[in-house]
C-alpha cells in the first residue's frame, strides 16, 4: 500500500513537474501529427502493397484516399465538434456525443465516395486481386447508396478499428495536459494562499504591536506625572510584555499560560490608570488548566484593548468585565464594557475587530464562533475557540 502511495506521489509530481504548453509548441504539433500521420500511411502502404499484392500507384493512391479521410474525420471531431460540444453540460455534451457518431460515419462515407468518383474519373483502376474493380464500383453507387443505413452499419467496425487508435492516444494526451494544468492552477493556488495567509498574519501583527506600544507609553507616562510608587513594577511588566510581543509572539503558537499572563500584565497595567470607583472585573483559569495548550499569539489582544479604550468611560454605570476559562480543551473569552456614546457603538475599534475576525478565520477556520454585539449602552465580544483537535 505505501509503496502504490509513493509511486502515485512520484507518478503526480512527475506530470505536475512537466510544462505542457513550453514543450508542446505550434511548431512541435505540427510535427508530431505529421509524424503520426506519416506512420499510418506507411503502415497503410504496406498493407496494400503485402496483403493485397497492388502496385505502388495503387497502394500510394488507396493509401492517400484513406490518410486524408481520416484525417478529416479526426480534425472535424476534435478541433471543430468536440470544443463546443464542451461549452455545454455534461448530460448535454454526452447526447451530443452519441449523436455525432453516425453524422461522422456519414462524413467518413461521403468522402471516400467522393475520392471514388475523383479517381474514377481520372481512369484510376485496381486491375487485378482481391480489390479488383474497386474504384469503379464504388464510384457507381449513388449518393444515397453510398450513405445508407446498411453501409453505414458494415463500415462502422472498420471507421472505429481505424481511427480507435488515433482517438485514444488524442484522448490520453488531453486528460494528461488538463491532469497537468489541474495540478499546475492548485499548486499555484496553495502557494499563493500561503503567501497571502503569511502577508496578512504579518500585516495583522504589525497593527496589534504599534497600538499596544502607543497605549503603554501612555499608561506609564501619566503614572510617572504621579510620581507613583508602582512605575518600577509597571516598567517590569511593560519590559516582559515587550519582549513577549517582540520576541515570544513571533512563532504560530505559543503556550496558553505565556499569552494568559501577558494578559494578565495588561489588564494590571490598565487597572493602575483608574480609580476604585471604576468597576473593573476579570477571572482567568488556574494555571494547571492551562498546561499543554498552545494558541496563536495576541488573538484576543484587540477585543481587550479595545475594552479599555473605549470602555470605562461613562459617569455612572462604568463596566469592565473579562472572563476566561478552558472547558474541555476549549478557549471561552468574554469581555464587555459600556460604552458612553452611539457615536463610539459605532467606532468601537471596527478596524480592529475585523482584523481579528480575520487573523481568526486564517488560523483557526471552522474552528471557533466569535459574537460582538452592541446591547445598548454595552459592548460584549464572546469567542469560543478550539485549541485541541
């Protein structure tokens, strides 16, 4: 079984290697159907001339006769029908199929008696052997005896016997080119939503870390006007949280416990900046619930600080509530604040938010269920993400 995968694997990456449209050029097409066309009528050639013990004119002539037949055929088929046969819907295209192929028996029919009358006109004569008179007899039938049903039932094992092989080596050819244009388009397709997903992680990033730089600098500036005894501590935490965002952060993931305390920092942090009349909530998990789960980095960074921005500013009613919680290797966030303004519900961080929304759908698709809601003199975020498969 693994050694059938590997072939396959190989087998793909071969024909997805191979450039169809460079190696196969208008001038390479015309030589391979030359050479294919060629091949048959020498083969025709022969036969006519061992089998059937005919001159070389006449053998030149029949082979001529039946070469350009084919080819007629075979071009009308492939590069006139079958193109826009393919316009339309499979079940569509399928009938039409069926259809065609007693209208190119026809075509093959009519062709051949009209070569018949040309060379028969010309005095051109098989004299002698198994296809004595057979120019002129065909040449003798009307038109109508020429197509009728019967002959277009006898001749139609010998068109199929004849052009069998020219349409299945065609046919192998298309599905191989279009089997490799497939895989090319998906190739590409990957590499550039790999790319894309990369630029944007990154663009994300750079807008999370200028913001939170911008706000903790204030945060320690107005405490320093203070002369507030904290300022070491808040420098402390402000230097783990830089070297958590330059440093740790760059990676996909990082443990739970690293990115929970860093929120823990922050909110301290912002705590310093009010008074205890504000009413400022939070419950994280204990760390032993946290132990072995990893999640990308500043994910609810936003949410957070956004929370405090525009949070915490009416007179009366000022709210702050965070709650987090790990439930079965499941990640509940919960934060909401009251907001002062319907100017502010608005303009509540929406470049922001959407940048989340989206980091969310790239790192974790199909994985989590994200609400912001405006209640009305309150804005909650609510974010369920599953951190294990």
């Amino acid at each position: 079984m693994q050694n059938k995968q590997v072939f396959s694997a190989y087998f793909t990456d071969r024909i997805g290697a191979f450039d169809f449209d460079e190696f196969y050029t208008k001038r390479k097409r015309f030589l391979f159907h030359s050479l294919m066309w060629l091949s048959f009528a020498a083969l025709l050639f022969l036969s006519y001339r061992i089998a059937y013990h005919l001159t070389y004119f006449n053998s030149f002539i029949l082979t001529l006769r039946m070469t350009i037949v084919n080819m007629v055929v075979f071009y009308l088929f492939f590069y006139v029908a079958l193109p826009k046969i393919f316009k339309v819907r499979l079940g569509t295209a399928i009938l039409l199929i069926i259809i065609t192929f007693p209208v190119f028996v026809v075509i093959w029919l009519l062709v051949t008696y009209f070569f018949s009358i040309a060379y028969h006109s010309l005095g051109f004569e098989i004299l002698d052997g198994e296809l004595k008179g057979a120019i002129a007899g065909a040449a003798s039938q009307t038109f109508f005896q020429a197509i009728s049903v019967k002959r277009m039932v006898s001749q139609a094992i010998i068109i199929i016997s004849i052009l069998a092989p020219f349409f299945i080596v065609k046919i192998l050819f298309e599905i191989s080119r279009l089997y490799n244009r497939t895989l090319n388009v998906q190739r590409q397709k990957a590499a550039l939503e790999i790319q894309n997903i990369n630029i944007e992680k990154d663009f994300l990033k750079a807008q999370l870390n200028p913001h939170f730089l911008f706000n903790t600098l204030n945060n320690l500036y107005s405490l320093s006007l203070k002369k507030d005894d904290l300022v070491p501590e808040v420098v402390l935490n402000l230097s783990d949280m830089m070297s958590y965002t330059l440093y740790e952060s760059n990676t996909e993931k990082v443990p739970f416990s690293k990115e929970l305390e860093f929120i823990k920092n922050y909110v301290e942090l912002e705590k310093m900046r009010y008074s205890g009349s504000k009413n400022i909530r939070f419950e994280f998990p204990a760390e032993e619930e946290c132990s072995g789960l990893y999640i990308a980095p500043l994910l609810t960074f936003t949410f957070i600080e956004n929370a405090f921005k525009y949070g915490l500013k009416s007179k009366t009613g000022s709210l702050l509530n965070l709650y987090i919680k790990i439930e079965d290797g499941c990640f509940y966030f919960d934060v909401e604040n009251d907001i002062d303004d319907a100017r502010n519900a608005v303009d509540f961080g929406v470049i922001g938010l959407e940048n989340s929304r989206k980091r969310l759908q790239l790192l974790y698709p199909d994985k989590y269920e994200l609400q912001i809601q405006n209640l009305g003199g309150c804005f909650k975020v609510s974010l369920k993400l599953a951190l294990k498969n």
